[in-house]
C-alpha cells in the first residue's frame, strides 16, 4: 500500500458517475494514485484518480452493463428489441419526456416509476418475470391504481378493455353517468 502523501486527495467514499470510490490501491508503475472502485454493476475495478477526477472512467469496464454514449450511459442487456423493452421504454418517455404525447397525463400528473426500474431495465424486467410472468398474449402492462405510479404491487397484465375500464376519464365518465343514475332512481322513487 502507498505511503502517505500531503498532496494526495483523498477521494475515498466519492462518487464519479458508474463508480464509487472504496478506499485506497497501490500505485501505479510510474507512481500515479490509484483507487479501488466498485462499479454500479457490481464489478470492482482500480482507477487513477487523474483518471476518476477527468472523467475518463466512469465505468468497471469489465463487460460492464453500462457503455458511454455522448453525454448519457445506455444499459447493455440484449433486450432493446423485446416487448418489455418497448413497454418499458414507453413507460419511461409517458413520464419523463415532456416531448411525449401522454407526457401530459402521466409526467405532468406525478405518475412515476420505481427508482430501482429507472436505470436498469433488467431489474424492472426481473420483477415483471418473476411476479407477473411473460406477457400473455393481446395483455398490455397496466397500472391498478391508476392515480399511482410503475411501481411493484401496482402493476398486472390487462386487455386493451380492462386498461380502458382502468383510465382517469373513463372512471371520470363512470362515475359521472352512475351519479346521473342514482339521481334520476332517487327522484323517480319519490314520485
């Protein structure tokens, strides 16, 4: 282990995008100061900290999840061509793109998807296998409460009816055409 240095920065416990410095490596061959890191993946890697501070490495790169794209990192999973992925990417853009066409009824509403599901489509994809099962076929993935957010519990595989039964205007019109109802029974038994 390196000796103690007076110009040395301690980066222990920071956080450099996919990276989370553990504590202190040996020094490099020419002497540069090196970290150990564990990487948002799991992996552990050793980083100089020039390297860590300049943002060159932001990731294990030990056939990490996680692969640089301009400004962004996109997960790696073998899925992007699924249709999970194409529900979950949709999820994503209704209610964090304001851009979206449906951003209105879901970002703008607060609707929002479990922080763990965020980043990482393959835990998303993981809960969906485990407590729901593979899409059955004609089912759509839909929200039970539908004033909550993509979040486990609230979640099931509907038909294309059951999510229109579910939807804030129709449950809006229901309501409204059940009160209509009720009132027209009420003023017509006291009659």
């Amino acid at each position: 282990m390196p000796g103690p240095n007076k110009h040395l920065i301690n980066l222990t416990g920071k956080r450099f995008d996919h990276l989370k410095v553990l504590n202190r490596a040996p020094n490099t061959g020419n002497g540069s100061a090196t970290w150990k890191c564990q990487c948002d993946c799991g992996n552990k890697t050793a980083v100089t900290g020039t390297n860590l501070r300049a943002g060159h490495v932001t990731t294990c790169g030990h056939n990490c999840i996680y692969v640089e794209s301009p400004g962004r990192f996109q997960p790696i999973h073998g899925y992007a061509r699924t249709k999970l992925y194409a529900t979950y990417n949709q999820m994503m853009q209704r209610c964090y793109n304001p851009k979206h066409k449906s951003y209105m009824d879901y970002g703008t509403r607060g609707i929002t998807i479990y922080s763990e599901w965020i980043k990482d489509f393959t835990k998303f994809r993981r809960y969906i296998l485990k407590h729901l099962g593979k899409r059955p076929e004609g089912m759509t993935l839909d929200r039970i409460d539908n004033n909550k957010g993509y979040f486990p519990g609230n979640l099931r595989w509907t038909t294309h009816k059951q999510q229109i039964d579910n939807q804030r205007r129709h449950n809006q019109y229901t309501k409204f055409i059940d009160d209509l109802y009720e009132k027209f029974r009420a003023e017509h038994r006291n009659s």
